[in-house]
C-alpha cells in the first residue's frame, strides 16, 4: 500500500516538473520568436534609413520642396559691428 503512495507522489512530482519544463519552453520559444521579429524590422528601418541618407534621395527631395542649385554666389559686405561703432576714437 505505501508502494502505491510512493508511486502517486512521485507520479505527481514529476507531471509538475514536467509541466513546468513545457511552460518554460513556451516561454523560451515566444521570447525568441519577439527577438528574431525585432531584428528583422531592425534590419527593415536600417534599409529604409540607408535609402533616405542617400545623397541622390536627398537632392531628389529638396528639388521636390522648391530648392534649386545656385548659378552664382553673391557676396554681401557685413555691416560694422555695433559695439565696434560706439567705441570712442583714440587720438
């Protein structure tokens, strides 16, 4: 009869830890599954990131926003500074 009871328990003991391992792989499996999709729309935001920093795109959108290539640069004299104007002469 103690044999019976032995059994049970020991029958019991190891359908929880096994029921534990199974758990745990579950876990395993869905956190592995998040970080191979993580790294896949990493991956994806890299490629999207490498086209838009292309110089070609970059010229390509700034045309498309009004933005033209200068034929000629005009050089502007600067004014005198304001402090430099109201420094009294020296002699």
């Amino acid at each position: 009869m103690v044999t019976y009871i032995l059994v049970a328990i020991l029958s019991l003991f190891n359908l929880v830890g096994t029921n534990a391992l199974a758990t745990q792989g579950v876990v395993l499996n869905d956190t592995v599954k998040k970080t191979q999709d993580l790294i896949k729309a990493n991956q994806q935001l890299l490629y999207e990131i490498n086209q838009l920093s292309n110089l070609e795109t970059i010229h390509q959108q700034a045309e498309n926003q009004g933005f033209y290539n200068l034929k000629s640069v005009v050089l502007l004299p600067a004014p005198a500074p304001v402090a430099a104007s109201t420094l009294p002469s020296n002699p």
